[in-house]
C-alpha cells in the first residue's frame, strides 16, 4: 500500500514565506556585493556549472545547509559565524524558502531569500558569474 502524505510541497512551502522575509529580485540585485550581506547559492554544482551564479555569492549545496550553520557541526563554515545579513536562493525559491526558514529557526539572523531565485534573477537582466 502506498503512502499518504499528509503535507506537500507546495502547503511547506506556502507556510515558510509566511514566516520568511522575502526580498524582491531588483533589492536583491542592490544587495549583491555589499559587505553586511553574504548572498548564499542553494543549487547544487551541476546547476552552478549549467547556469553560472550571482556574482560573488557563496555556494551552500541545500542539502548542507544546517550542517554548516551549526558551529558545534564537524561541517560548521565560519562563512555562517559573520554578523551579516543572509540571503539565500535556488533556482525557483522553494527550496530557498525552506532553507530559510530552517536557519531562522536555528538562529541564523537576519535571514532572507529571493523572490523567483535565480530564474527571476537572470529574467531581470542581472549579472551572472560563470561557474567552472
């Protein structure tokens, strides 16, 4: 018999925006390379290579993301110890969306993501950083 599952996608990611501040494409663009802020890349390294990334942001596979958070994590990435403002996406803001949520939640403040990631980034016409 197959399972059941009880919440989708869909409803996890609807109730993480309403917890999450979420920036608008254009603000993010203003925020990309300021010094306060670290813009931190969900997608995986075959996205990286396929699409390239927002200049200067720090690639976090998704899959990674607490493990690098937690300072009393084997993983922990000082990059997540700064006094900075966090800002993630992926390619569409879902998975962004949970991510973050997760590290609102573990503590990571002040966390947002990016309206429509990285598909409405390149939409805008906003600069891209290939990815070798």
């Amino acid at each position: 018999m197959p399972q059941t599952i009880t919440k989708g996608v869909k409803q996890m990611v609807a109730e993480a925006n309403a917890g999450i501040r979420t920036i608008p494409v254009a603000e993010a663009g203003e925020l990309a390379g300021r010094e306060d802020h670290v813009i931190v890349d969900l997608r995986d390294p075959r996205e990286l290579k396929r699409e390239g990334k927002i200049p200067g942001a720090f690639s976090c596979p998704r899959g990674m993301l607490e493990f690098w958070i937690d300072p009393a994590s084997p993983y922990h990435k000082p990059v997540f110890a700064q006094d900075k403002t966090f800002v993630f996406y992926c390619a569409s803001a879902w998975r962004s969306a949970l991510a973050t949520k997760v590290a609102q939640e573990m503590g990571l403040n002040p966390v947002a993501h990016i309206e429509g990631g990285f598909t409405a980034w390149k939409a805008a016409g906003l600069p891209v950083e290939t990815v070798e």
